[in-house]
C-alpha cells in the first residue's frame, strides 16, 4: 500500500503568516506545497493537502484543523510548511518534543533540504524551542509529523534566502520530496520495526564498538548470544555516507574518507568535538570542528590540527593557558566518542562549513554565575548556537 503523505501549507486567509521583501509566507508555501504534491504523486505516493487554494481574505484554517484532518485520513506522514522571519538565514525544523521519534524524519527532511538549496542548516530542534513552546499540529498529529521553515523572508542583504524564496519554489519542493523519499527508504531498509517485543531496539540500549581503536557506542541488541547494530550508524561510524536513491531502490553507501589526515589527527579532533560540544546536536558538533579547522588555515595560528589543539598561550594575566581546557586535562583523549561526533567530524573534514570565519566560541554566558569570557571582551561575536556563541 501507497505511504499516504499530508502536506499542510501553514497560514493563509486572514493570516498571511510574514510578510517582508514584498513576499508573504502563505503565498510561498502554498506554491511549494503543490509543487510538493506533484513530485510525491509522481513517486506513487498517495498525498494530501490541508489546503490547495489560498483563502477568502476572511477565512481561517485553524491549527485543530489541520491535524485533526491528517488523523482523520490515516496519514502517515505529516509534513508542515513554513517560511521563517527575525532577520535570520537558513533553514531549520521542529518535531514535537513529546514524540521523540519523529526525530529521525526531521532531520533527513532538513538536512536533505538544506544542502539541496546550499543554504545554512539552522538545527532541527524539539517544538519546545520555538518561540510560542509548542506546535499542536506536530503534537496532536497520530503520525510521525514535522514542521519546515524554508528560510527567512526578511534575511539580510547578501543572504540567499530571500532570492531563493522568491524565485526557487520548484527546487524546494524537489528537495523536500528527496528528504521525504530518502527517509522512507532509509526507514524501510534499516529502521524497519519488527512485531517481536524482544527484537526492538531499547533506547537505553548501546553496544560499543571499537572501530580503528576508538570506542563507539551504537544503538543495538543482543538476542540469544547474537549482537545486532543499526547499520546506518555503524556505517557511519566507519566514515561512510548513507543516502538513498528512489530511482534504484537501493541504499547509497559512500565512502568519506578525510584527506591529507593522519589517524592521530582525526582522533585528536574527534576527541576535542566530544568534550567541547557534549549535549549538543550535529550541527553544533560540526561548528567546533569548523573553528579548529578555521585556526589550522589561519596564520595567527598553528597549521596543524593537534598543535591548535594543544597550543598554550598567555592570557590576560600573563599566564600559560590552553586554547581548548579540556586539552590540558590527563584525561583528554580517552573519551568514548559517539557515532554522532564521528559524522559531525567527518562532515566538517568534508568541507562543509557553518562557522561563518568564527575561531573562537565560548559557553561562559551559560555558567553559573554567567561570566564574561576573553573571547567576548576581545573579539565580535558573529553569531550563537545551543550553549556556544561564536566569535572571529
């Protein structure tokens, strides 16, 4: 049977949603949700649209609405669609924090997406992040059910936000379909639930791994003396890529090897990624890569990865102090490094770059008492993430 897809284009009627740049959010998602449509029928998937029409300028579709007709239809997937405001960049989607499986189909839709437009993957965050605290069509929705900002109709000058928004909606729904695509694929190969109660994955449950002498934990089971492990972490653990290809039916596997990267290198690096951005996601693991990175190709700094790593410098009293504190610890470098580090470090190797130049971050403002760190007296912050803000 079809996998039946409900595409909700927020907004409309009365509410425009935002408005900046002579766009209106309403307008821009009910394009892309059509074009949306359109590709997922074509791919055999049986779709649905909470509207396909704008409004009367006096009517309304409410937030119960909405949900309540996914439900109705026996959704399976839900996917709402939005375009962001604040002066920002980028995209980034929520999933409800009282449904943390839904999860895994925020991310590949947004990761998907993200690097398909070229544009600065914000997060994919738990609803409670948002300004209002919670989504009740992500809450309420039976079915696993995401909501997708675009990008930013009043992002600054220079940004593509705005051109893309304007000018790009085929493309983005293109790219949201290969999200939506990629993550039923991936599902159905690596994520497929059994009926056996004892063959389930429990989420508390990891086996470790140890993968060219670096501990990894990986979700999995054991079951009568045999050990099983999601493939798709393991595989990335190894430094593979793993995607999807609707056409062929088949799981993409692809090696992302780092060049030009010793092996004491890429540990170094895994290990200063686990101890400066533990707690945080992908993308916030990624950024701390990305400054050390930035440090090894700029000349006030050492041009190798582990001398930045270690590098000690005077500070403000006169004092040896190191670059990273937990370098300095006679722990450093025995960590068990997860399989999200590993990937977050293996992106960042690949060339992808989210820290706008920054080659300093700090955690000071969430200490407590908050205290005002040398990076955020001496240099400018260009911009914040999770518990870190950046500075160049």
């Amino acid at each position: 049977m079809s996998k039946k897809i409900f595409i909700d284009p927020g907004h409309g009627g009365r509410d425009p949603g935002a408005v900046a740049n002579s766009l209106r959010e309403s307008e821009i998602v009910l394009d892309v949700a059509r074009e949306l449509d359109l590709i997922l029928k074509s791919e055999g998937l049986d779709v649905r649209l909470s509207r396909n029409c704008d409004l009367g300028a006096n009517e309304r579709l409410g937030i119960d609405d909405r949900w309540r007709a996914a439900n109705a239809w026996g959704a399976d997937y839900y996917i709402s669609i939005h375009a962001n405001a604040g002066g920002g960049t980028g995209a980034e989607t929520f999933f409800a924090a009282s449904k943390p499986d839904d999860l895994a189909f925020a991310r590949t839709v947004n990761d998907t997406y993200a690097a398909a437009m070229e544009l600065r993957n914000r997060r994919v965050a738990p609803d409670t992040q948002t300004h209002v605290g919670s989504l009740g069509v992500l809450r309420f929705s039976r079915m696993p059910a995401i909501l997708v900002e675009l990008g930013f109709v009043d992002a600054p000058m220079g940004a593509p936000d705005v051109d893309i928004l304007r000018n790009r909606r085929r493309d983005m729904a293109q790219a949201l379909a290969d999200g939506i695509i990629r993550h039923l694929g991936i599902e159905q190969i690596f994520a497929k639930e059994s009926n056996d109660a004892n063959r389930q994955f429990a989420r508390e449950q990891t086996i470790r791994f140890n993968i060219d002498g670096i501990p990894i934990d990986i979700d999995g089971y054991i079951e009568n003396g045999t050990t099983y492990a999601r493939a798709r972490q393991l595989l990335e653990a190894l430094g593979y890529d793993v995607g999807w290809d609707a056409d062929a039916a088949a799981v993409l596997v692809n090696r992302k090897a780092p060049i030009g990267v010793t092996e004491e290198e890429l540990h170094y690096l895994q290990q200063i990624v686990h101890d400066e951005a533990r707690g945080e996601g992908l993308e916030g693991q990624i950024l701390v890569a990305n400054v050390v990175l930035n440090r090894v190709n700029n000349p006030q700094f050492p041009n190798e990865i582990i001398e930045v790593i270690k590098e000690n410098r005077l500070n403000s009293e006169g004092k040896q102090q190191f670059q990273f504190t937990p370098a300095s610890r006679p722990t450093f470098g025995s960590a068990i490094v997860n399989a999200n580090t590993i990937k977050a470090v293996c992106i960042a190797l690949s060339g992808r770059d989210y820290s706008q130049g920054a080659l300093f971050f700090d955690s000071a403002h969430t200490e407590n008492p908050p205290r005002q760190s040398w990076a955020a007296q001496n240099r400018n912050m260009v911009f914040e993430h999770g518990r870190h803000r950046f500075y160049v």
